[in-house]
DNA sequence: AATATATCAGACTATATTGGTCGGATATTA
DNA sequence: TAATATCCGACCAATATAGTCTGATATATT
C-alpha cells in the first residue's frame, strides 16, 4: 500500500533525463527505454500520456520524439500523478460511492483528514524540484 | 496507487470504536464486525495483528476481545501502518534492492525526497488524532 | 511516390497484490 | 465438559498493475 507505480516511475525517468539536455532538444522512446533498460511499450504509452496532460511536446515522424513543454517548478505531484493515474485518493469511497460501509462507517472524515493532508503535501511539491 | 488497504481501514474503524466506550470495557470482533458489515474473519486477523503490535489487548475465552492498550497520541501513523502492513515505501527498490533497474536508475534518490517527505507527515501524526 | 521511423491508440494477457474464506488449534469461562 | 472467544496459517477469489501485441497516423528521407 502507499505505493507508487511503474508508469509514475517511468515518467520521472523520463522527464530527468530529457532535463539534462538541452531544452529544444528531442529524445526518443527508445532512447530511454534503452538507456533505463525499460519496456519500451510500457515507456511509450507514459509519454502519451504526459503530451496528452501538456508536460511535454510530441515531435512525429522519422527523428521525431519527445521534449519538455512546461516549466516544471509550475507543476505540482498531484497534477502529475493525477494526468498520469488519473483522480488520486486514499481510499475509492471518495469517487464512487457505492462503498458498502458507507451507512456504518464511522472513519470516513478521519481518513478525509489523512488524505487532505497528504494531498496539501504533494500540492506543495513541485515536478521539478524532484526531478532536478 | 497511494491506496490504503481494508485491514489499515478496519483497524481505525476498530480503534474508533473502541475509543469510545470505557477505557476498560471489552469489545469482540463479532461485535464491531456486526455493526459495520465488516467480514468478521478478515477483521479478526487484523485485530490480532494489532494485538501482537501491542496496541491492543486480547481478552480470550467467552465474552473475551479487546481492549485499547496504549495511548493512541503516543503512537504515530507509520508505525500503526508497519504494525498491520508491513515495511512502508513508495518503491520496493528500498527494502530489497533486485530491483532491474538499479544500475542505470536516474531517480533512485529523487524518490526517496518523496519518500523523505511522505514519511515525514505520517510520523507526525498520531493515530489518537485521526480516530479521535 | 515509396519507404522507414516515430508517435498514437486500444485491446489483450500475465503477474502481483489485496480481499476474503476455511479448518483447526488454544485459551478461558460457565 | 461444553460453549465461545482469540489465534494461526493455508487457501481461493477479485482486483489492480505491468507488460505485450496489432494496427493506425504523421512526417522526414530517399
Ligand atoms: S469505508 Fe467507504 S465510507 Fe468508510
Ligand atoms: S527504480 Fe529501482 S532503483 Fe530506480
């Protein structure tokens, strides 16, 4: 639990690597997945996913590739985790509410807190102060 | 990802209630299983778990169960979750390091600034404070 | 125009984790 | 001795994550 995943990892890979070059600068897929020793597929469908969330540009073709497109001191870990695994939260109950406990339940606000203050901490964190 | 489990979830559902009946009062499994809808099995191991943390006392025999051990204020959230679950970290690469990566990865201590900080908040809170 | 190479997209399978069940042992009260 | 509770581990089921495959679209080079 509390776990972070693969695609996640994948792309904080990515972004630190395309960091260290020069900013107009393209970087293949297979770059990464060659240099990291990433599933390349896997690898690809992260990137999509970040041009599809804005982070970075998408260049098609022959020498196409990746580069960065934002400042990423201006994102922060849940926009990021969140374009990439999409709503984040402790527990599902706070997204579809068909939680069987719901009635009974009596931590529903107690986790609330856990979670605000764990969303208040990666709110506060930016992309580009991790990856730096 | 970044979930909690239902046994972290059925321990403070658990604590919660117990919390709020006489300090010296026994509560058995069915009980809190009954009035939450909870699978009595999965809630009793969870209940073990913490009675072998030493949060709670175990009562055996007929109209035994449970009772709150120690002051909830003074145990805080990592500790209750490596009591129930286990080690805790946002990658498994920190406990057993046969992780593929390893030899190339660009983010291994970028991650633990994550895990620095994530590790931060959970110890700084007390499992009296959420249940309370 | 044809070809090669890159992103894009979604369906699919494999694996790992979590959630839940079952059977039986041990302790204790009545 | 019978009833009821914790204890413990093996087991199965459901879900989530990781990874693969197939084919489309865009573009640079020949
Ligand atoms: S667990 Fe779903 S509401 Fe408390
Ligand atoms: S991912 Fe295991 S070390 Fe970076």
């Amino acid at each position: 639990m509390l776990k972070i995943t693969r695609k996640v990892e994948y792309a904080l890979i990515a972004l630190r690597h395309m960091q260290n070059k020069d900013s107009q600068a393209i970087t293949s897929t297979k770059e990464i997945a060659v240099m990291y020793d990433i599933p390349l597929e896997l690898l690809a469908k992260t990137l999509q996913l970040m041009a599809r969330g804005g982070i970075v540009d998408a260049v098609h073709g022959p020498n196409g590739g990746y580069k960065i497109k934002v400042n990423l001191e201006n994102i922060n870990m849940i926009e990021f985790f969140e374009k990439i695994e999409g709503p984040l939260g402790l527990m599902d109950c706070y997204f579809d509410s068909d939680c069987t406990l719901i009635s009974a339940c009596n931590i529903r606000s107690p986790i609330q807190k856990i979670n605000d203050n764990m969303r208040n901490m990666f709110e506060n964190m930016s992309v580009g102060e991790i990856t730096q």
